[in-house]
C-alpha cells in the first residue's frame, strides 16, 4: 500500500509582497512528494480559510515578512476553529522574532520556522505530524 499524500496550503497573509521563502518551501513539499496548492500574495485570512477548507488541506503553511504575524497567525486559527476545521495544522515561518514565538505557539500554531531552516526539516517535520507522531 502507498503512503498516504498530504495536502499543504502555502499562503502569504496580509500585505506582504515578497514570496521567495513560501516558493522554495512549496517546492520543496511537492519534491517530497506533498500535494501543495499555493495561494499566492496578499491573501485575508478569511481566503486562507476558505481554500484550505474547499481544497481539504491537512495544513496550511503561514510565510510573512511584514510583522503582522501577531494578529494574522491567530486569525486564520480563530477561522479554522469557528469553521469546524481546527484539525487542520498550522505551521508558520519567516521573519519572526523569536520573542513572539511562544505566543504563537500558544494561539495555536504548531510550529515555527525562521530564516535559515533546512527545508528537509520542514519535509520532517510535516511528515511526522500528520502521520500522528511526536514532532
């Protein structure tokens, strides 16, 4: 029997025009052999919401730059949660500072990525979690 495919949403939220690192780590989950559907620049988290509901993701994956991460990441899980979706991991990465982490983490986020993280150990990561294990 094949293992199982999982889908990832990558989704940049807000107004924040720079998708390099959302790219490369959608491209590397596709290389890894994730089924990815990236949503693009600008995205509200209610769109956020709405594809990872309709493309019936297994996470979603939150790349900004911009600093809104504090009010953007707790939005989309607020969303998810209010839409009978909160089974649907959220991830995060970008520029972040590691003092907001923890509150991240604590509105629900699953994990946080900063610049400079191996992709393989986002590859790692997204595998061991959605197959259930200890991350």
């Amino acid at each position: 029997m094949s293992e199982r495919r999982y889908r990832v949403l990558i989704a940049k939220p807000g107004l924040d025009g720079h998708d390099r690192g959302a790219k490369v780590i959608a491209r590397a989950l596709r290389d890894a052999g994730f089924e990815v559907i990236y949503t693009g620049l600008r995205k509200t988290p209610t769109e956020i919401v709405s594809a990872a509901i309709q493309e019936d993701v297994d996470a979603i994956g939150l790349s900004i730059l911009s600093g809104a991460h504090r009010r953007l990441f707790p939005e989309v899980i607020e969303l998810l949660r209010k839409n009978g979706a909160s089974d649907i991991v959220v991830f995060g990465g970008g520029i972040i500072p590691k003092e907001d982490i923890p509150d991240l983490l604590d509105a629900g986020v699953d994990r946080v990525f900063l610049p400079g993280t191996d992709t393989r150990d986002v590859v790692s990561y997204l595998r061991q979690r959605l197959a259930g294990e200890a991350a």
